[in-house]
C-alpha cells in the first residue's frame, strides 16, 4: 500500500496541473463557464500543492524515524523535513486567505514568514548533504571538485538573477510587498549553488537508486525556482493570465521533491 501512495500522488498532482492548465490553454471551456468555476480552479490549485508538501514531509519524518540516530545525513532530513512543513503551513496559510476569507493574500503575510524559515531550513539541509557527500569518503571526485562548482554555479546563477530580476524590480514601486516578492528568486539563486554541488555528485550514482532520488528533489528545485521567476514577474507586472501556469509549476516542484523523499523512505525498508 505504501508503495502506491507515490504513484497515487503523481495521478493527483497531472490531474490538478491538468485542471490548473485548462485556464489557461481554454479559458473558454464550457466547464469554465460555470459559475464559480474559477474557485474550484483556485481550489484544485491550493490542494495540488499542499497535498504533495504535506506527504512530503511525512516521507521526509519517516526517512528520519528510520535512520540511525549517529547516521550523518539524519540532520540533514531532519531540515528537508523541516522546509516541506513550513511551506505546507505558509501555503495553508494562503488558502485560507482566498478559500475562507474571500481576498487575496496580503504581500507580506503571516505565511511569508513560515516560507521564509522554510527556504533558511532548506538551504542549510542542502549545505549539510553537500558536506556529508564530500566527507563521505566514497570515490566521488577530487576533493576540490565542489567548491569549484559552487563559486562558477554563484557567479552564472548570479549574474543571471541580476539580468532577470533587475528589470522586475522597475516594474513596481519599491514597497515591503515588492522587495519580498524579489527575494523568493534570490532565496530561489541560493538553493541552486548547492543543487548544483549534490547535482554533481549524486551523477556519479546515474542509473541507481541514489540518483533517482536525487534527480527527482534537484528537479523540484529548479521547477520551484522557475515558478517563483513567474510569479514574481506576475505579480509585479500584473500578467493575471500566467497564474494557472506559475501553478502548475508548482505543483510539479513540490510533486518531484516529496517523491524524492518517498524514494528514500522504500529506500530504508
């Protein structure tokens, strides 16, 4: 049965992004007509991403429940865990503010700040797995390897968010609401140095088990990064249309990260 739950979450998170999309892609549609139909879109849209944040973490929690206490990585899903509950609190947060209060969320929110403990827990989970690989003492490539690919990865990925966001930050005036929405990119820039280090070395395990875990959380990231761009040029330059696909791009991050974390859990039986 357990072993079913992560198909089952991925039929969920196609038939939500499917859902999402249709917005978008036939806006028209006849089911789209009914009223209140944007609602249940709306809906579907909150419920794809917080289903897969929530089993996320409940696979993350398993992964720690059943490593050793003295295992090195244990922290390090001991933080991964941490980042997929605080993002499922900060997107519950967001639901309640369009599902229950009727309005939309204020930028800042109450939910921002369990976001941005999120992104502060997964920066330093990353850290941590980067240096547990490292020190790991398999034969994973010389030693000076990542923090090479940490400095090049910093300056592109840097140079990038400057040429990106920089425009953006012109397109509103410079409000709390404004810069907060500029900085999910940049915490976006930060989680990607050490995805680029793990990416590395974990491609030393392609084709194992290892890497298709890996492969799965690292894509989430970059998925996540990408819908966090959107939003933000969205938001601040108020493209209305984009929404549906800023989230599904979502759903599909957090989707690939709480699979990652299921594939360790059958990992550990």
């Amino acid at each position: 049965m357990i072993r079913i739950l992560p198909r089952v979450l991925v039929a969920y998170a196609l038939a939500s992004s499917v859902f999402v999309l249709s917005r978008l892609v036939w806006p028209h549609a006849p089911l789209l007509a009914v009223a209140g139909a944007h609602g249940l879109s709306r809906l579907v849209a909150s419920a794809g991403m917080l289903t897969p944040l929530l089993g996320g973490a409940l696979w993350a929690l398993g992964v720690v429940r059943r490593l050793e206490p003295r295992n090195r990585s244990r922290p390090a899903w001991m933080l991964f865990c941490g980042w997929l509950a605080s993002f499922a609190i900060g997107e519950a947060l967001l639901a309640a503010y369009v599902h229950v209060l009727r309005t939309a969320p204020p930028i800042p929110s109450v939910g921002d700040g369990f976001f941005v403990a999120g992104y502060v827990a997964l920066i330093l989970g990353l850290a941590w797995f980067s240096r547990v690989y490292a020190t790991s003492g398999l034969p994973l490539g010389p030693s000076a390897e990542p923090p090479i690919i940490a400095a090049v990865a910093a300056l592109v990925l840097g140079a990038a968010g400057v040429r990106w966001l920089q425009p953006l930050a012109h397109l509103a005036p410079a409000t709390p609401g404004t810069v907060l929405t500029l900085t999910y990119p940049v915490l976006d820039i930060v989680v990607l140095v050490p995805t680029a280090v793990l990416a590395r070395i974990t491609s030393r395990f392609h084709g194992g088990r290892v890497w298709t875990i890996w492969g799965s959380i690292l894509a989430g990231f970059v998925s996540l990064a990408a819908a966090d761009t959107m939003f933000a040029y969205g938001d601040l330059a108020g493209v209305a249309w984009l929404d549906p696909l800023t989230d599904a791009t979502f759903i599909l991050g957090y989707t690939l990260a709480a699979l990652g974390a299921a594939r360790q859990y059958e990992l550990l039986e």
